[in-house]
C-alpha cells in the first residue's frame, strides 16, 4: 500500500450557499491528491503525458459523511492498494481535524494517447509501483 | 418513474486540457437536471429551502463511458424510480447524440435546516411525486 | 453593433456561502455569450480552431452591481461593437429582471496556433462581421 | 505597503482545452491570495464574518501576460498599498518561474451583513493594517 497526504484551504470559491463545499470539488481535491501520489512514487503524471499516456477516468464514487467549510484545512489522504493491470484504482479520505468528511474512491483506464485505445500501463510505473507496494 | 431532459451546451469552462469535459462537471450537469425534475414535479427545491428543508448529497456513483467536446449539446437525463423516505436517490444519464456520456446516481438525505438532522420528507413533497410515481 | 442575448439557470454550483454567485463564474456566463454571438454571425468558435486561430484572453474587466441567487435566470447580453483588427473586444451585460448585475468586456488576441503568433483575424471572419457592422 | 506570496500547483481542473488555465480560474487564485495577505496582517476573512462584516467584490480588472500550464508552481503575490476608507483595492501579481503569468486588482466594499449596506471597515481591521502601512 502506497499513501500520500496533501492539505488544502477551503476558499469561497468551493462553497456554495448551504454554507458547505459544493459536492463537485471533492473531485478537484482527489486529483490534487493523484497528483501528489504519483510524484511520490517518482512517477508524476506529466511523465505519463510525455511518453503519450492518459489516464482518463472510468468510475468515481464518493461517500459524503460531514461538511467542509470555509477556511478548513482538510487533509487529503490518496491510496494505491494494488499494482494496476489495464485499469488503475486510487482511494482517497479526506478529513478535517480526524473528523472525516469524504471518502471515495476513483478508477481510471491507461490509453495510449496516439492509438486512442485502453493498453496495459509502461513497464518502468509498475517498476516504480513495485517498490512500495 | 418521473423523467427530465434538459440540454447543455458545453464551454471551454468545462474541458481540460486533455480536449474533453473535465470528470467533476458532470456533477453540475446532475444539479441542473435534479432542479429540472424538482420543478416538472411541481416542487422546485427552492420551495424545499422555504420550508427550511435541504437535501445534502451523501452518495455519488459515476461511471465515464465516452468524453463530451468543446460545442457539444449534450442530454441530461434526470430519473427518479422511488418515493423517498428518509433517502432521496436520483438517476442520470447524460448523452450527446444518442451516445451513452455519463451515467450516474446521487443519494440525499432530507435535513431540517433548523434542527440540522435528517428528517423525512415533506407531505406535500410526496404528494407531488406520487402524481407520477 | 451586434448583440445576442441567451438565458441562464443559476446553480448551487455558481454560488458560495454568501448565497450569491461567485465572482468568477460570470467569466464563465461571459464566455458563453461569447460562444452564442459567434453563432450568430455565422462564424463559431469551432470555426476559427479548425483554421488554427485561437481567440486567447488578454484583458478582463468587470464591474458587480447587484448580486445574482440561486434559481435566478439571468440573461447575458453580448455586444461586439466594432471590426477587431489583432484584438477583438467584446462587452457583455448581465441582468436578472431588468436588474443590472455584472457588466464587462473581454479583448482577445487572434493567435495562429500553428506559428503561436498574433495575426489578423482570418478575412471570412470580417466578412460576416461586416454583415452586422 | 504589504505583501503575501503563496504558492498553487496547477491541476487538469484548472485547464481547458487549449493546454493552459482557464481564465476565470485566476479569481480563485486571487481569492486564495486574499485570504493570505488577510491571515498575515492578523485579520483574516473569518473574522470578519464574525463581526458581521463581508467584503463582496465591486470591480475586478486582470490583464493575461502568459500562459501556466498544467503542474506549474505558480506565485501568487497580493498586494495592500493603500489603508481603505469605503472601498478596499487589492493587487495580484501572478508569476511562474518569474515570468509574469496574470496582474489585477480586486475592489470590494465594507458591507455591513445585518443592516447589508456599505459601511466603514471595521476599527480594530485598520488597527492591524496600520502596523504595515
């Protein structure tokens, strides 16, 4: 299992006017954590990208247990539990002060961008992957 | 079974730079077709805030089928199957001639605004769905 | 001088915890205005990407009159005053109910995106422009 | 005069299809480097709210220099040169690299929540900002 930990300030920007972050940023929050976890394994997505790879998703579920709100620190904790074959799972908990206010998880496919078709992901991530998982 | 169809037409506001609409987007496309529905029925949700109701999302599930581009005039299709009781769950279908986008579900909870916990859904709000349902 | 008017639901999605519309979204409304004027000289935007224009930002200013709600529906007025030499202005006009809420313009840089350079607008462009100027 | 700098690191959520950040996305950017400058002076947005008071935008002006692109550190630098009377005008300087990304500025008004007019900012606010100023 890999994790990585990221934290964001809750800005107007992504409330809305219960007062609350508006349910579609929590998606925004798990990319910034993607991004994070790839660049700890020493594989960031912009080299994913150069080597003409995407990694576009395929199925997000979210589980919202308690609001955010302005100015709160969350924390966003990301997840690899396996090593990916065609179709890459990340896990992500995002929680302010230990009080847990979403979980979710999303699911994204490996496309060679130039055949614009789902392949298997480059040798040297799952090298990368290998040495934590 | 109640439906909604509404239309959207996709701005660059919406896409990444992967050239497609950007994955928490459709999450705004389903609030606006559960505000369609709401108001088909006969009971937008801004007669639910002045009742001092609201329905916070507790559950979302997507899955990502094929992209919207940059000018699409893509379909939202709003479905709701069941007479709530204390959770509320909306289906979606978003599409952009005829090919299958985005389908997905949100769940809400109904919350008293003024005593902040979950509580059942109006009568009146009942009523107006069993008109269709 | 050319206008265009299109219509607009507020969302939750546009709002924060000042249960009004978010300053930046209206760049948002702006660009669809933008989007809806270019159709209706005949020249979309899709139109000036297939010939490898761009039509990128430079300059952006606003001024809030009046705050936008939930469920408002807002109507954005686009106006294109004059024939664009390298910039190309355009003014917008939002209002809810006569209300005035935001007004602005935006001017934009014609870009070959093949040479990233500024040029002049492609001549079909002012042609159908001239039909309305 | 004051200044606060903080750092974002761009995501596919602030890009659209042209391969750079939307351009409404840089009001967010200016939000967050609001609130910074606001923490640093040792007044942030929060207390304002408690006493009551909101700060909505009047007038925003931004000028777009260069382009970020997706993973790019960017520099946000707020900028207070002047002790408000009604009126409150901060400055951004947006850079990456050093190079100018986005300049503008942002002008709110002293609103008074309960009475919602413009009022005079609060005493203790212009107390703290006089230690810079």
């Amino acid at each position: 299992m890999i994790t990585s930990e990221i934290f964001y300030n809750i800005l107007y920007a992504h409330t809305d006017k219960m007062g609350v972050v508006y349910y579609s940023k929590y998606l925004e929050f798990f990319e910034a954590g993607r991004n994070d976890i790839l660049k700890k394994i020493g594989y960031p997505y912009s080299k994913l990208e150069e080597k003409n790879y995407a990694l576009p998703v395929i199925e997000v579920s979210c589980k919202y247990h308690n609001y955010a709100r302005y100015d709160d620190l969350i924390k966003i904790k990301t997840i690899i539990n396996d090593i990916p074959a065609v179709r890459f799972k990340l896990e992500y908990e995002i929680t302010c002060d230990e009080k847990k206010i979403v979980t979710g998880y999303t699911v994204h496919s490996f496309v060679n961008m130039q055949k614009i078709k789902p392949v298997k992901p480059p040798e040297d991530f799952i090298v990368c992957l290998r040495k934590f998982i």
